[in-house]
C-alpha cells in the first residue's frame, strides 16, 4: 500500500508542533516545512528543527525576503503589542500575505513529492483575527488548488488540511497533550530571546490556554 504523504508547514510553535503529531497519529508520511523570512528573531526555527527531529519528520528551511516591513514581526522599528487590545482591527503582527506565500510554497513542494495534503495549524477562535487564518480562506486556496495545478487539473488532489481551525487554545494544548507533543520544545513568544517575555500576545494567549486546559506549560 502507498505511503499517504503529507506537507506540514512548521513555524517552531505550539500550533504548528500540534498539527504535526496530528497528521503523523493520522498516518501520514511527514516532510516539514519552515520559512526564514527576515522574521524579528531566528529562535522559532531552533524549535522547528527540534520538534522535526523529536517527531523523526524531515525539515526543509526555505529563505525567502520579505524585508519591505509591514508588520511588527518583521520591522523592528514597530512595536510588539503588549496584550490583547480588544480591539477589532487587525493587529500590527499580521504579516501581509504570510500564509498566501507560505502555502504556495507547500504546494509546489507537495505536488513534486506526490503529497496528497497540505497541513497547517490555524485556528480562528481565541486569537489575533488575522484574515488569512479564517475557513473562508482556506476554501479559497482549494479552488486555486484544483485550477492552477498539474495535480489539481489531473483530479490528484491535494487538500489543505486546517485541524486546529475552530479549537480554541485550551483544547489545542489538551489534543496536543494526548498526542504526546513535546510542548518544552515550541516558541511562541514574538520577542524572541532565551526566555518568553510573558507579555506579549502570543505569550498571553498560550499562557491563558494552559491555564484554560489546567495543564503545566514546559
């Protein structure tokens, strides 16, 4: 019987680790991807490759330049948001296109490799709203998929598989406790840096999550 292979996109945090040992628990034979993208700091991708080797999957790291700024994680010169604003408007840490431009990556590498499905750890609720990690989005990219690919045009679909979409964080760290992930080994904080910041808000959401799931982070 064939191998069922799969493309994982892996930043080096919680999420992303989660989706990973997901689709490995699902069957799939698994090749990460990572992206050196002039990000703030370089400290997600020391996870990624930690996590890649803990759970035995190959990683790709793929340099590309986004340096025209943007966002706060790429321009230094902008300020990392402190906590959750409340606030409806899309935070200074969306990175224009980030996802568009990652899974298109994913896509060519998953159609070369004779992958049948592209995961990656969104998740709607309980977050920033960034407009590139809502289910409408992903539906988008299906149908770009299946019209502008060989695979697509041939009826070899390739999915884009979003398991995390409508979790909140507190189940995301419970799923990912059952799955064994080993949680010490992800990054989230913004800042980077040999220790989270705490203030952030990707600190704040992680730390509210294991508080929520009534779990020790580490």
């Amino acid at each position: 019987m064939k191998d069922k292979r799969c493309v994982v996109l892996l930043s080096g945090g919680l999420d992303s680790a989660v989706t990973l040992y997901f689709a490995k628990k699902s069957g799939f034979d698994c090749s990460c991807v990572s992206f050196d993208y002039g990000q703030r700091h370089k400290r997600e991708l020391t996870s990624a490759k930690k996590i890649a080797d803990a759970a035995g999957c190959p990683l790709r790291v793929i340099k590309i330049d986004m340096g025209w700024g943007g966002s706060s994680l790429v321009d230094k010169k902008m300020a990392i948001p402190q906590k959750p604003s409340g606030s409806k408007k899309i935070p200074s840490t969306y990175v224009p296109g980030r996802n568009i431009i990652f899974l298109s990556f994913a896509l060519s590498f998953a159609e070369v490799i004779g992958a049948e499905a592209i995961f990656i750890g969104a998740h709607a609720q309980d977050y920033s709203g960034y407009p590139d990690c809502r289910p409408e989005f992903y539906k988008a990219f299906s149908k770009v998929i299946k019209t502008g690919t060989k695979a697509g045009v041939e009826n070899r679909k390739i999915s884009v598989e979003t398991p995390l979409i409508n979790k909140t964080k507190a189940q995301i760290i419970k799923l990912g406790a059952r799955l064994g992930v080993p949680f010490g080994l992800t990054w989230s904080c913004y800042r980077g840096g040999t220790s989270p910041c705490g203030k952030c808000d990707s600190c704040h959401y992680r730390n509210k999550g294991f508080k929520e799931a009534g779990l020790i982070d580490g």
